[in-house]
C-alpha cells in the first residue's frame, strides 16, 4: 500500500483497480462480443505503474487511480451500473465516497455505524451507479 502524510496522520494512497465487466446476459449465457452492455473491454485496471504478464482488454496508467475509476464509472450511460467490491464496507467503498463527495455529489447510502452496505449516485439524468458489498 502506499501512503502520504496527512493531516490527521497517514493516508491510504489507492495504487491500482482492476474492473470486471459483466451482465447478466453474459453470466448466463456466455460473453458476446458484441454486447451492447458490457463493450469491448470487459477488463479494465487504473493503475500507477505499468504491469506485464497479466491480460486486461484496457490498462490505464494514471498518477491518481481512484479519480480515474470515478471520471470512468460515473460518466453517463443509458444503463444503471452495479459495481461490488471485495472489502467494500469498511475501505474501498468509504475511498469512493470521498472521492464522489469532493466533486460534489452526495451518494444514497445504505450503513451501518461505520460500514457502507451500499451508496447510490445519479449519474445523467435517469441513470445510477450503485456501489454494494457481496452478501455471502
């Protein structure tokens, strides 16, 4: 992990996401090239550094991550967005929400104390990104 001083002591600086594109078409009944929902590129990172010998459809090399992957998954589309997160409802959720935050948008949110169920943001004019925790 990597960290920066900050104010109130060390802040988690985000090296890399990696995205995995799926719909529910694809799931069950295979991917299709040419789906309409998922594009061309159904894996997708946002990264600090260049990687090799790991396959992605899309690698993109930025020096803040976490802004990238918000510019990406809240630009409008015609279709609402789920995105799960393996450690969401303690971290990386509450690091998008941040990020969501300064540019002024105010989520929906779903919690409990200090742990994110799920946070919901408009994006365009009919459409939502909604940001879960698996529930197993």
């Amino acid at each position: 992990m990597q960290y920066r001083e900050g104010e109130k002591g060390k802040m988690h600086d985000v090296n890399f996401i990696g995205v995995k594109i799926n719909c529910p078409g694809c799931i069950t009944n295979g991917p299709d090239p040419e789906c309409i929902v998922c594009g061309g590129y159904r894996t997708i990172t946002f990264s600090t550094r260049h990687f090799r010998n790991t396959k992605v459809d899309q690698q993109n090399l930025t020096l803040n991550p976490l802004s990238s992957f918000v510019s990406w998954i809240i630009m409008p589309k015609n279709l609402d967005t789920i995105a799960f997160s393996h450690f969401g409802g303690r971290f990386d959720m509450v690091l998008v929400f941040k990020e969501l935050f300064l540019r002024g948008l105010t989520p929906d949110m779903i919690k409990k104390g200090n742990k994110l169920y799920e946070m919901k943001v408009k994006v365009g004019k009919k459409n939502w990104v909604i940001f879960e925790i698996p529930l197993i």
